[in-house]
C-alpha cells in the first residue's frame, strides 16, 4: 500500500472512533455574523468609522489639490520651459507625489487599524459570551452557523441570547 492509501486509512479509521464521541456531545450553534453585526458596538464603529472615513477623504482631497494644480500648471509650461528647466519641475513633482501618496497611505493605515481595533473589541466580547453560555449550560461545543453545512432543528440556536449578552458586555 502506498503512503497516500495508508494516510486516507487513518484518517477514516480515527473519524469512525471519534463519531460515538461527536454523537454524544452537547452542541449549539449561533449566527456569528448576524451576532456581531447587530451589536450595538458594531452600530457606532461603523457611524465612527464613516465620520472617520469623510474626515479622512477630506484631508486626502485637500492634499491632492495643490497636485493637481501644479501637474496642470507643468504640462502648460512644458512648450515654454528649457527642457533641463522642465526636467527639473517634473522630479520636483514627483517628489511631491511620492509624499502624497506616503500621506494617503498612512490615513488609510490608520483607519484600518482603527477598523480592526473596533472589530476585535466587538469579536472578543462575543467570544466571551459564546464561552460563558456554553459553560452555563453545559454544551461541548458551540459552532458558527456559517461553518455548517446542517444542524438539525434539535440543535439549540443561542444567537438571540448571545446578541443579548453581547450588548451588555460591550455597553458597559
């Protein structure tokens, strides 16, 4: 037999042992996209993070506009300037547009960082309540929705309590 036979063997031989155990376990599901969206932190990061977003666009635009004004400016003085005079204006410009472009990376930068602290803060508290209901009431586990292909009706669905809990941890 070949490794790769041998290999798949195993791998069915350790699911079939492992099937009474699954089959005994104490499960719950939860929507942990519908959960994490609706909390009420995840309502205010995205109006924070939409003022964020605008503000942050703003100073983008108010920094391009000189730019665009001084590439305007360049092509008209192209047929008029000495040309070691206008390869001179075109490397000042470029430099100009390299700093622009560090400066809108770093306000992106920073509002994604913002973005990720916020989605965290919300993924963790979620997390943690996940934990406490499953320790309250005895599951062994607790799956997202989203990673299931069926559960039966039979299953507990915990999203509204988790919701619930979830506004209270995070509305502190």
């Amino acid at each position: 037999m070949t490794m790769k036979y041998m290999t798949g063997w195993m791998v069915a031989l350790g699911m079939l042992l492992a099937m009474p155990v699954v089959a005994q376990a104490k499960l719950a599901v939860f929507d942990a996209q519908q959960v994490i969206n609706d909390t009420n932190a995840a309502k205010r990061a995205v109006q924070t993070l939409t003022s964020k977003r605008d503000a942050a666009q703003g100073k983008i635009n108010t920094l391009e506009k000189p730019l665009v004004e001084k590439q305007q400016k360049l092509r008209e003085q192209q047929a008029v300037l000495a040309p070691d005079k206008f390869r001179q204006a075109q490397a000042d410009f470029a430099k100009d547009l390299a700093k622009f472009r560090t400066d809108a990376q770093a306000i992106q930068a920073d509002l994604d960082e913002d973005n990720l602290k916020m989605r965290k803060q919300i993924a963790d508290a979620v997390r943690g309540v996940v934990e406490q209901i499953a320790k309250e009431k005895g599951y062994d586990a607790v799956l997202p929705k989203g990673m299931l292909f069926y559960a039966s009706d039979k299953v507990p669905d915990i999203s509204a309590e988790v919701l619930v809990r979830a506004n209270k941890a995070l509305d502190k």
